[in-house]
C-alpha cells in the first residue's frame, strides 16, 4: 500500500517511481481518497509523463473510491503521480493506492 497525507490546506501527492526497465509501466487498480471536512477547490489528478492523464473535481469531504478495470496503466519508463489538491483552510488530504505493480 501506498499513502500520502497533506498537512492543513496542502495537498497531498502520492508518486509511485518509474520503473527500471524503461519499456516497463506503472499501474493499479483502485485508489482511496478523504478530505477531513467538505473542501474548497478538491480535484484529484493522475498524471504519468507530461500529460495529465485523468482528473476530476471532488465537491465533498469524507472518503472516495475510484476503480479502474482491469488497471489504471502509466506510460512506459514514468512515474505516476497522484494528487489530492489542496483542501482549503484547515481541511487535511489523504489519497491511497492499496496496489500497485509494475507490467
């Protein structure tokens, strides 16, 4: 499992390092996130080069789960990139990614 937590308004960014063998690729199936009160600009984003590869607003606090059949699947040699935005005033990020591989 793999986790990162923000502190009070930061955001909280989870990287999962790019694999050794440059033809190889990051990928998961699921991830966790929670705001510990309702934010103010929530947004998680998943990026893997320099393109951001997906993004969505989060309108509520609480805990949140997205899965990606059969895997969420980064370009070949990058790392992945995971951030939970910034919350707002004194609001806390978490964002988790129970499993990770590399393919």
């Amino acid at each position: 499992m793999q986790s990162a937590v923000s502190s009070a308004n930061g955001a909280a960014i989870l990287t999962l390092t790019a694999p050794t063998d440059a033809t190889k690729r990051r990928a998961f199936d699921a991830l966790h996130w929670s705001y510990s009160a309702t934010p103010t600009g929530g947004r998680l984003q998943i990026t893997s080069g320099s393109q951001p590869s997906y993004d969505v607003d989060i309108t509520a606090g609480g805990p949140g789960y997205l899965a990606f059949p059969p895997s969420f699947r980064g370009q070949a040699g990058q790392t992945v990139v995971v951030t939970l935005a910034a919350g707002g005033a004194s609001v806390v990020g978490k964002v988790n990614v129970p499993n990770d591989w590399v393919e």
